[in-house]
C-alpha cells in the first residue's frame, strides 16, 4: 500500500493552517510612578518601555499640594514636558492623573464637631475646590446624627448623599475648577509671553490624551443601612424633591446652572430650572413598577411591601428597592463626572478620553456566563444572570435573585467616558468565605472531578488559594463579559484597573495580594477579550520597589502575549453542517459573533462507527523566543462546550524530544486516564491544564502544539459527540516564581503511537482509525508530527503496535 505524500496544509480534514496574526498587547498605565527629577539618575528616572507608561500624576485635593488648578496645571504642564523629553514617554503615550479630584477622603469627610478624625482644620475642609459633595448639598432639616448608622466606616451618615448635588450642574464649583485648570493648560502652550511657555505640550487635539480618574466618592454604599434610610427620607419627608427635581443622568436629562436653593421665608426650596429635563424619582420608581412585581404605588408603605427601616438592607423587602437605587446613584456619581470633569477637559482638549475608577456601562439584561451557584434556588447550577458589576464584599444573600432579575449584588452602571473601567482586583480570605459560613464568593466547581474545589474549612494553604485564585477570576470574567455584551459594549471601550504582582520585598499597605499565578490567570482572560489598555495599580510609593514590580510586571504580561496561534487543524472529525471554516481568532479570543453567537470551532465524529470523538490540534509560535530563557512551564487554557455528559476530554502537548504526544495531567483531582470532565449544554465554561514536567520538551523553534480529545465513555454510540472550542490558549509561566503553576500531578506521560485516538488504550479501533486515516490523508496518520504522510508514519505505527498491541 503506498501512501501518497501530501503536507498538512493540503489535508483534506485540515483547518487550512491559517497563519494567525495573534492579539495585539495591551498598552499598560502605570499608576503612581513618581515623578523623575533627574535624567541622569536611574534612581531618580527610570527608563520605561513604550508599552509601559507612567501616568502623570498631579495631587489636586490635599490642601497642602496643589489644589489650585492653577497651581496643578502648571506643575502637571512641566512635567509632561519633562518626562517626554526624557525618553519617558511619548506625546502619543500622554496619560493624566489628577489625583484626588474628585475625592471625599477621612480628612475631608468629617464634620467640625469632630474635628479629631481630621488631618486639617475644618477651614481647609469644606472649602477645598475639587471635592466630589458639597456642604450645601445637605438636605435642610436633616442632620447627620440622625442616620442609624451614626460615624459609619464608610462615612455614609451624611445628609449630602443623595443625587441631587451641586457638581452635577454647570454652577459646580469642582466644574470651574476644572475649567480654570484646562485653561492654564491652553495658555501655557499657546501663550509665548507666559513665564512657563511650553509650546510642545500636548494638546489633546493632535494627540489623545488618556484621563484616568480614580474618583471613589459614592452616593450610596452597597448594603448599607444608612443608604436606606436616605431613600425612604426623600420619599418621605422630601416630597417637592421627590415629585419635581430631575435626576442626574436620568433619561432626557441635561446639566441645569444650579440646583434649587432653600428659601429661608417660604421655609420651603426654590421650583426646578425650566432647562433642566429628565425624569423625577417618581417617575424613575413608576417606571421600576412596570417591569418589577410587587412594588407597592408608595415605596414608604412598609405594610404593602414598601421600605421596612426595621429590617436590614439585605432583608428581601428591602434589597429589591437598594438595588434599584444604587443603579441611580451610579449614574448620578457619573453625570458629575461628565458635567464636572469630561466635559470641560474635551471641551479644551477635543481628542482627550477619560474613565473613572470602576466605572462602566452595563444594561442589567439577563445574559448567559459560566457556571455559578444560585443561593435562591439551593445552590442549584445557573447560567442566566443579569449584566451588572459584582460587589466584592461579603454577604449572606450576594447571588440571591430577586424578582427573577436582578441578584444581590450586581449593579448595572452607566459610564459616560470613553473607557470602561471596571476593577479586576483580587478576593480577600474574607471575600471568599464571607464573615460568617456562605456568605463569600467561594463556590465548588461543578466541572471537576472532585466538585469540591472551592474549600473554605479543613483544607490545606495551597487549595485555598487556588480557590481564592479560581474565585476571583470567575467574577472578573463575569464582570468584564457583563460589559462586552451591554448594549454598545466593545473591547476598544475596555481599560480596567488590576494589580501589579507583589514582590517577597514589597508590603502592600492597602492590604490587598496578588501573587504572579492570579495576576497571570487574569491577564490571560483579558488577553482573550482583546482588551486594549490595562491601568496597573501599585500602592508602594518607593522608588526602587516600584521599579522591581514593574519589572515583574511587563515580563509577566510580555510572557501572556507572546504566544500566538499559526495553524487550526481539525485531526479527527468534521465540521457541523453549516458551521464555519476553523480559523485562528476563533481560538484567540473569545468575544462574541454576528448575533451574539460565540465565535467557535466546532466538531463532530466523521464515523461514528470508527471514533464517536473528535480530536482538534493547534500549533503556536512564541513570537519572541527571548521570554523563553528560563526554566518554564506551561499552562493551557481551554474554553469549550460539548453536548453530551458522559464525554470526556484530554489535552496534548507534543514532545519534540521524544517526537511522541505527551498527555497533560490533571491537577485537580481524581480522574479517568487521566481526562477531565467538560459537559456543558448550554454554556462553556474555563479549564485550565499545566505542564512542568522537566523531561518534557514542548518547544522548538518558538513552536509549540497542542492537541486536545473528547471521547465517550458510555452511552449509545449513534449519537455523536459535538465540541464547541471558543478558547485554546498557552501561557509560559516561570517555575520558581509560578506560583500555583502545578504541584503533584496525577497520570502525566507519552502515550503509545499506536493508540491512535489517544486514550492511552490500545485496541483493534486504534488499527481502523489509523488505517482510514492513512488512506485518506488526515493528519491522525502523522505519527511523527513531520508534515507529511508516507511510509514512515505506517513503519512507526506497526513498530509501535508490535510492542504494545493487544
């Protein structure tokens, strides 16, 4: 029998071996780079890549820094100025900072009867320019020890914490500040007589200039009863407030010149603006009515299901209306933003884009993610949930569903930027298992074989951490498709706020941690939503451990992005009638397709009779081979779907040592030979494989290739398995600082040549499955992985079978 010799670019079940062009990197915002003083010195200016910016960064609130905009725009002009320059960064690569505009902190946020919480005297506290609520936001008549939960840690107990504020309209006082600031930008690029002249600034015309502002002064605080106490006072006690003024960011609203002001004589406050449209919190809650069960025609009626103040906030009476409120106080904190800052910096500068810290669109429509536990409906699997933010902390009712729409707490936001900015931060010990049992974020994954991953009692360091680790990436995800898939939702929108990986030398003074294993996993979901623009957060304020972190750093992202897939070769199996070609961003990324379909390879058996499985196969180059000079492992990412239970999967890495397929082993459990379990009817969901295995030679020449099996088990076998692979995905991760890269695991190793469908078995199916393969050409016949299929390939599989065959 004489095989005739044919490449696998022209096999007839190949993919077409489609060079891929791989992900473009993202561009990364350092967060708080101090400013360089001196060229010359590396401990004073360190060198960055293009890729890795610094934002410049200007202190506007502290009364002792620079909260004269004129002041700030001066400094900020000199240093952008400088830095370019210096070979810091680029024009183009121009990103600002103004930290604390915007901001309510401890020293700001007290009242002078208890002037010892403050760091200043209450001269400098109500009168500093660029504070997000103002003192004559107050509400008449309420005072702040009225609240329940009088001198609240997150110093909600003030009577201005409600939408209608003074920065939401164009008499703001943190709007003219704003603009005076933009105005002594333009002066000191185009005026030549001024003392600072800077005529090579960046003007935001010509360059876009990224604004990042990380503004955390919230209306409302999540779960909080004090946010309660302040909807059911303006419902009832405000009722010219609750019938007349219309809401910032409300539908149809627009910025008025001022808000009423209280008249003294009337005792009563002034008519709205005839300018200002939108719609009232009457009308928002008729609205709420329509779509929502059971909410009474007043929210105040506690005997009808209306606002119960002797319940809790979580208390399912109450957290239907909370969360319904703190979705208009998110869109009122941005209409202050859009009044107070972006509007009036691309007024100046028209080419400028801004974001604010976690802020971002999301429509709260129910959509489909990976897998999570609905507490509603014990602990049941659930797909279907609302597009929203998830709030970290804990709570004994966070996935609960209300009303058959939203879950506590996942809040729909609207951002006005031109970047979403949500932040991917990691799960405390606390946010995981909750303050008191089932309250946190940990959940047991359903897909492994064990289904106890996630344990947050009598388990050892190192699983909890993964499950820390696992937990904290399952919200991300969710957080960041919630905003993809919003109406208007894209990549280009997306630049969100993640954490720097932290050195053995570096203490975090926030108390957060992220070690290089989490920030990894992280960063391998963005690269796959083609996120362009990331803002790394880091909270040292020294030099030097600046500079080692952000070493860190871009190798760890450098290593993310290097790997891009070249060839998508279906090995075993077809393509489902009417399903696309194979191509490379199908398994690059995961963002959805025409329709909000997923943009997937999918595969079905050729003859059931043969194979009832089907075997899919990727080649990777690492595009710079320079990430690869130290000892690494591997870590493999798979999104996929099948259609049927008793399928199982396994995952291969070829080895160019041994020229034999190397299975990769699990590391989660128990499991069959050794498979993983991947069934998911209607949604895919994310398994990650590791191969540190030192006598392993994955790579050569920047190649790597992977090839991945589902088979069933039991069962008829008329019924054909289906696969549905939206992500493959490698990432090399150095070993010594890997963290979580892979401990003991179970059943790595080369398998037989012979045992052609990879289940590590061999019988007369391997001999009819390879048979039929030679004949026709397909790569399942390609035992040396040469490229071409000839006499070599049968030579190899008799050799093969004489020393393992039945």
């Amino acid at each position: 029998m004489t095989a005739r010799i044919v490449g696998i670019a022209a096999v007839v079940l190949s993919a077409g071996a489609v060079l891929g062009q791989g992900v473009p990197q993202s561009q990364t915002w350092l967060w708080q780079r101090l400013p360089c003083t001196d060229p010359n010195d590396p401990q004073t200016c360190i060198p960055v890549d293009p890729l890795f910016v610094s934002m410049e960064s200007v202190q506007v609130h502290s009364p002792w820094e620079h909260p004269d905009p004129i002041v700030a725009a001066r400094t900020l002009a000199q240093r952008i100025v400088n830095h370019i320059a210096w070979g810091q960064q680029t024009a183009d690569t121009t990103a600002i900072f103004l930290h604390g505009w915007g901001h309510d902190g401890k020293h700001t946020d007290c009242s002078c009867t208890n002037d010892t919480e403050c760091d200043c005297c209450c001269a400098d506290v109500y009168t500093t320019p660029t504070r997000f609520f103002c003192e004559a936001d107050r509400l008449v008549g309420l005072d702040d020890i009225e609240f329940p939960d009088f001198e609240a840690p997150d110093r909600s107990d003030r009577a201005y914490r409600h939408p209608f504020l003074k920065n939401a309209t164009k008499a703001g006082p943190l709007r003219a500040w704003t603009m005076d600031f933009m105005a002594e930008l333009e002066k000191i690029r185009t005026l030549e007589t001024d003392p600072l002249y800077l005529p090579h600034l960046p003007n935001g015309d010509n360059h876009a200039i990224t604004w990042t502002f990380d503004t955390e002064s919230h209306i409302a605080a999540y779960q909080g009863v004090n946010s309660l106490f302040m909807l059911h006072t303006l419902a009832d006690d405000y009722p010219e407030i609750w019938n007349s003024w219309t809401v910032p960011g409300s539908p149809g609203w627009e910025p008025p010149n001022a808000w009423p002001s209280w008249n003294a004589t009337n005792q009563a406050y002034d008519t709205m603006p005839s300018n200002a449209p939108g719609m009232t919190l009457a009308e928002l809650y008729a609205a709420a009515r329509a779509v929502y069960t059971n909410w009474p025609a007043d929210i105040t009626d506690d005997q009808n299901g209306g606002i119960d103040l002797g319940e809790d906030p979580t208390h399912p009476t109450n957290r239907k209306f909370l969360v319904w409120w703190y979705s208009i106080a998110r869109r009122a904190e941005d209409a202050v933003m859009a009044v107070s800052g972006y509007d009036e910096i691309k007024a100046v500068w028209t080419a400028s884009v801004c974001s604010n810290y976690d802020n971002a669109r999301t429509d709260g429509e129910t959509d489909t993610f990976g897998w999570f536990l609905d507490r509603d409906n014990a602990y049941a699997l659930e797909a279907e949930y609302t597009r929203g933010i998830i709030y970290r902390q804990p709570s004994s009712v966070l996935m609960a569903r209300d009303n058959g729409h939203d879950r506590w707490i996942n809040v729909y936001q609207w951002a006005s930027g031109e970047r979403d900015a949500p932040q991917l931060y990691p799960l405390t010990a606390t946010q995981v298992t909750g303050w008191a049992p089932g309250q946190g974020h940990g959940q047991a994954s359903p897909y492994l074989p064990s289904g106890t991953l996630c344990c947050v009692s009598s388990c050892s360091d190192a699983e909890f951490e993964y499950c820390r680790l696992m937990n904290s990436l399952r919200l991300d995800r969710q957080d960041v498709e919630s905003i993809l898939n919003s109406a208007g939702g894209s990549p280009a929108r997306l630049a969100p706020w993640i954490i720097q990986p932290i050195l053995e030398t570096y203490t975090n003074p926030f108390d957060y941690y992220e070690d290089e294993a989490g920030l990894r996993w992280l960063l391998a979901m963005l690269r796959a939503k083609r996120v362009p623009e990331l803002v790394l957060w880091t909270g040292s304020r020294d030099r030097q451990e600046q500079y080692a972190a952000w070493l860190a750093a871009q190798s760890l992202i450098r290593r993310v992005w290097t790997p891009a897939i070249t060839h998508v070769e279906i090995v075993s199996g077809s393509m489902p009638h009417g399903a696309d070609e194979p191509e490379t961003a199908m398994l690059e990324d995961t963002l959805r397709g025409a329709g909000g379909l997923p943009y997937q390879v999918a595969i079905e058996p050729k003859n059931v009779n043969v194979f009832n499985g089907t075997m899919l196969q990727v080649t990777f180059e690492i595009q710079n081979p320079a990430y690869l000079q130290f000892d690494y492992g591997l870590e493999v990412n798979v999104e996929c779907t099948v259609n049927q239970a008793n399928v199982v999967g396994r995952v291969f890495v070829w080895d160019f040592h041994a020229s034999d397929w190397y299975q990769v082993p699990t590391e989660e459990g128990p499991a069959i030979n050794p498979s993983y379990q991947f069934y998911t009817p209607d949604f895919a969901t994310r398994r990650r494989f590791v191969v540190n295995d030192p006598h392993v030679d994955f790579v050569e020449d920047g190649v790597i290739m992977v090839r991945l099996d589902h088979e069933r088990i039991g069962g008829s076998s008329t019924y054909p398995v289906r696969s549905a692979y939206d992500l493959v995905q490698i990432v090399p991760y150095y070993l010594e600082a890997g963290g979580m890269g892979g401990a003991a695991l179970l059943g790595g190793g080369s398998i037989p040549r012979c045992a052609v469908n990879q289940n590590g078995e061999v019988t007369t199916a391997d001999l009819e499955m390879f048979v039929e393969a030679w004949v026709e050409g397909s790569p399942l016949a390609d035992l040396n992985q040469d490229g071409w299929i000839t006499m070599t390939d049968l030579d190899a599989f008799e050799a093969s079978l004489a020393t393992h065959g039945p």
